[in-house]
C-alpha cells in the first residue's frame, strides 16, 4: 500500500521502499544528465540528445499542464530516476485527476539501479497510485520493438501487447488494474519486506 501525501500537482507518494517526489526546477539538470546518458537516450521514443535551453523549456511547459505530472524517484534518500503520468494523446481527458487511460513513463539513471529489483518499486508505487488513487481503468505504454529490456520489464508488471505499428518499429501495451495486481503480487511482497 502507497502512501500519499500532498494534492496534484504537488504530490509525494512512498511505498516499496522508494519515495515519488514533485519535479523541481533545481532536479532538471540531473534529470538532463541522465536522460542523456546512452543506457537511457536509446531506448526513448526520441534519442535525440537535449539541450540545457530544451531542458529548461520543457521544465516550464510542464508546470502548468494538468494532463502530466512528473516525479523525481528516491530510494534511501538519494535521487536514482524519474517517473511521470500523462493523458494519452488520442484522450479527450483535460486532466490526469479525471482521464481514464494514462500513459506511465520512468528511467532510473542511475546505474546502480539499472536492471536492479529496486527498479520496479517506483512503478509499483504510481501504478497503485494511478489504480487506487485516480481509479483509472488502464494504463497504456508505447515502446520500441527492439528494446527486450523495456518489454520484459512490462510483461512483468501484466501488460499485454494490444498492436504495433505499421513499420513494426513501435509496440503499444496495456494493463488492466486486474492484470497488474495477478502479476506483481511476489514483486510487491519482495520490495514491501
């Protein structure tokens, strides 16, 4: 069970043993740092590598869109990754607090994180959030084909490939609270010790 405190935009949420805290301007250049790391920059829709100037802009379109939220991911006190909600472009939701379908994204730059256990304790965290808490009825994530890390991680949590795109370079997935509950119960019994 995740603990929440706060109220969007400004919200903490702590569970299995990692904490979720609001993105601030003074976090951008780490998130920058890691985002532009080549174990991350790959395996993002975009590899492009940012900018400080594009960081910055992004950090300020962000403030004020109620259709994503951003959190800073914090295991033992020390920041590792980054974590996010958004209303699926194809959604007619004005909001993440009233959208039914939201699209989770997260990155743990930190290598020592990378591939660890300790990497699915921040999805956990917002996806019980996102089931519980905005009682949304389906996440859904687009990955690159090529990336087995990225699809493993998710058949893992019970997503389920739902299509593809036309030139197979894309996969799309989904997951059901039902499917996410059946697949993490010994993930989150583990991470909850």
């Amino acid at each position: 069970m995740v603990k929440v405190t706060g109220t969007l935009p400004q919200l903490t949420i702590s569970g299995y043993q990692v904490s979720l805290e609001p993105l601030h301007e003074n976090d951008i250049m780490q998130l920058r740092a890691w985002r532009n790391s080549e174990f991350v920059r790959h395996k993002m829709l975009s590899s492009d590598t940012i900018t400080e100037l594009q960081q910055r802009n992004w950090f300020s379109k962000i403030q004020n869109d109620p259709q994503q939220c951003h959190w800073v991911v914090r295991y033992k006190g020390a920041a590792i990754g980054t974590t996010n909600i958004k209303v699926p472009s194809d959604s007619s939701a004005t909001s993440v607090s009233v959208a039914k379908a939201l699209e989770p994204g997260l990155y743990i730059g930190e290598p020592t994180y990378q591939g660890n256990i300790i990497a699915f304790a921040p999805t956990l965290a917002l996806y019980d959030y996102c089931f519980d808490y905005l009682n949304i009825n389906t996440l859904q994530a687009t990955v690159k084909a090529d990336n087995r890390s990225a699809l493993n991680y998710n058949e893992k949590l019970g997503y389920e490939t739902v299509s593809r795109s036309d030139d197979g370079c894309w996969v799309t997935l989904c997951i059901t609270k039902a499917r996410y509950e059946e697949a993490t119960t010994m993930i989150k019994r583990f991470l909850s010790r």
